[in-house]
C-alpha cells in the first residue's frame, strides 16, 4: 500500500476550484497518513484565461490552520509546484528561500514559451521532436537550478502530442534520459511517480516504466508519489497500481520530504 500523496491542488491554484479542506477530509476517508499540497506558482505563463500565480501568504495561512486542526488525523505537509522556465531561475531562487517549503516540485508546463495544452501551438512539429525538444528543456532546467527536491511527470508532453503514446518510445530518447537522470542524482534531486498518466488514458503513470527502471538502474534513489489531483476523487488514482510496479523497476522503498530532507518508507 501507499500511504503518501505529493502533489496535491487546492483552491490557491488557477486550475482547481476546491477548498483545501475537502480535499484533506477525502484523504483521511482514503486512509492516507501523509499529503502535500504542491499548489502551482507559475509565473510568466502565456496568455491563457488561468491565473497560474501564487498568493502564497493566504496560501500558507490556510494550510498552516488547517494542518493544526487535523494534526491528529492527517499529517499536511507544505509544498509547491514550480512551472520552470529559462528566464525565471533567478525569481525561484529567491522565492524558495523566502518560505518554509516542506517540499519543491519543479515541472515543465509549457514548450518554447508555449502552452502545448493548445493543439494549434504544435500543429506544424511532429511529435518527435515535440517531445525532444520538452526533453531538452528539463534537461537545461536541471543544469541551471537545482533548488527543489523532485522533477515532476517528466513526459508529462506526451499527454498533448498528436498521436499521444503511438510514436512515443523511450529508446528514442534514452540517450537524454541518461543525461537527465544523472544530472538529477549528482545534485541530489528525484523524480515523481505521477499517476495523472493514468488518469489521462495514456497506460501509464509518468514517468514510463522503462525510465523508471533506467532511473534506477542508473543509482537513483529519490521517488516521490503522487496523484496530481486538483479534484477530491483524483486524491491517490490508481495507488494499488504501484507498489508492484515500482517493485519491478528494483524499488523497494519511496519518499517524502519534510523540511526539503527525504524520509523513505516501504513499498508494501
């Protein structure tokens, strides 16, 4: 069983509209111990009718007032998401020394400064070098920044690709990959486990199970899991999936963190 969620959305963020309260009682109804919410603050997003920014003051507040009240329930851990971009290195190295952050998801939501949410901002590319040049982009994020825990649903592109998972194989990009992962296991930062694949119909949780593997095969050890939920019922989607996925891939623990220090726990 899995008893964690680390990436959860709340209200604070511009894609969810449900109060951080219900989302905390649907995960003491599901038996979890641990939940973090990972509420967006990505700054500089392209035109688009969400606001992605982050009132980070009432965000805490709340949180914090609510971790009180269920603090015999439920342990809430205080996180964020990081929509990472070149540009705004220098503004998320000052703003995540600014807060007591339990735990820093960094992610890569858009493409050249594009949301691929929108099919006609890749309707002239193919989903191959789509997916590349996304790759490519974690890759420059990992070698510039370095201040949070976890890289997030690292080919969370595939979602938006023409054809999706038909022409995705990750042989084709391994050799980055490699890069990737070892770039992220010599500063000390993790992957996710994301689940939002599944929820999204692609087969599988991001990252695909072959980068998993790859990921430790190569010595990483950092895992973190979570449902990307941004509603109730999306809090730990298909968590019975994991343990004996994770198991395959040569995991036999995966972690949290509290005060941006990993803390590992059993797959059982």
């Amino acid at each position: 069983m899995i008893y964690t969620d680390c990436h959860l959305h709340s209200s604070f963020s511009g894609d969810s509209d449900t109060p951080m309260e219900d989302m905390i009682r649907r995960g003491i109804r599901l038996g979890l111990r641990t939940i973090c919410f990972t509420d967006h603050m990505d700054p500089e997003f392209p035109e688009s009718d969400v606001d992605f920014g982050l009132d980070t003051q009432a965000y805490a507040s709340r949180l914090m007032e609510l971790k009180d009240k269920y603090k015999e329930q439920i342990e809430i851990l205080f996180g964020v998401e990081f929509g990472l971009q070149s540009q705004l290195t220098g503004f998320f190295s000052r703003y995540e020394k600014a807060w007591p952050f339990d735990f820093i998801i960094g992610s890569s939501h858009l493409l050249n400064g594009t949301d691929p949410y929108y099919p006609e901002n890749l309707a002239q590319t193919s989903d191959q070098e789509i997916y590349r040049s996304y790759f490519e982009s974690i890759l420059y994020n990992l070698k510039h920044f370095d201040g949070f825990q976890v890289y997030g649903h690292l080919d969370y592109i595939v979602r938006y690709g023409r054809f999706r998972t038909k022409y995705y194989r990750c042989s084709d990009y391994m050799e980055l990959f490699d890069e990737i992962f070892r770039t992220a296991i010599e500063k000390g930062i993790g992957i996710e486990i994301n689940t939002s694949g599944l929820k999204y119909g692609l087969g599988f949780a991001h990252p695909h199970p072959e980068l998993l593997k790859r990921y430790r095969e190569l010595g990483g050890e950092l895992l973190t899991i979570g449902s990307d939920a941004h509603q109730p019922e999306h809090i730990a989607y298909d968590f019975q999936t994991l343990p004996p996925l994770l198991k395959a891939c040569g995991f036999s623990y995966y972690t949290l963190f509290r005060d941006r220090k990993p803390v590992f726990l059993p797959i059982e």
